[in-house]
C-alpha cells in the first residue's frame, strides 16, 4: 500500500480513538481504532507490547515515590513490584504497614504482612 498514512487518518476519522475499552453499535467490547476485542481479541505480541509498557509504568512509580525500591536486590524489588502490578497504585499505598517494613529492612516482618492479606490469597 502506498499511502498507509492517508488510511491511518480515513479510519481514525471514520472509527474514532477510544484509550479504553467500549462497547461498540454491535455489542461488541472495542478499543483503539475499531479494533474488535470480543471476536479478534489481540495477539501475543500486542500482549507483550502491553506488558512491557505496564511494568515500565510500574518500575517507574516505585522508583519515583518510593526511593528505597531502587536499593532492593533484584529478587525484592521483583516482589514488590509484582505486587504493585496486580493491585495498581492506590492498592499498593494502602499497604503501609508493609511499605514501612521493606523501608525499614524488615524483609521477614514485610513479608509477613503480604502474606496475612487478602492480596495474598486471591
């Protein structure tokens, strides 16, 4: 195709841009440009593009808010910022307790704390 960028523009113009998903005329679950979730879903590597971009976003908060993350060893920083991941920012901030412990050096106590919450078993 010789003028993929003037097609790029017709259908953003035609579909529209939606950052989050939607439901679409049909009943189907979209997002971006017309891109139909519900029958093509994405491909790996659109889901390891994602990944990427969403751990990028999650190493980054915790090194920007939480300064002690980037003194961890790989294996700690590893955990807490997975734990960050599955419970997103505001989750992860109301785990004081916790944050206050690994800030500390408490590995054990810190661990503890992830263990006896309701994060830990779902």
């Amino acid at each position: 195709m010789t003028d993929r960028q003037m097609l790029v523009d017709q259908l953003i113009s035609d579909e529209g841009i939606r950052l989050t998903p939607y439901i679409d005329t049909v009943g189907n679950t979209t997002l971006g440009v017309g891109r139909n979730l519900t029958d093509k879903g994405i491909s790996h590597a659109e889901a390891m593009l994602l990944l990427d971009h969403d751990i990028d976003e999650v190493v980054t908060d915790l090194a920007e808010s939480f300064l002690w993350f980037v003194t961890l060893d790989p294996v700690r920083q590893r955990v807490v910022a997975n734990m960050r991941f599955n419970l997103g920012p505001a989750g992860f901030r109301s785990f004081k307790r916790m944050i206050r412990l690994v800030r500390e050096g408490q590995y054990p106590l810190a661990a503890g704390a992830m263990r006896e919450s309701l994060w830990a078993t779902q």
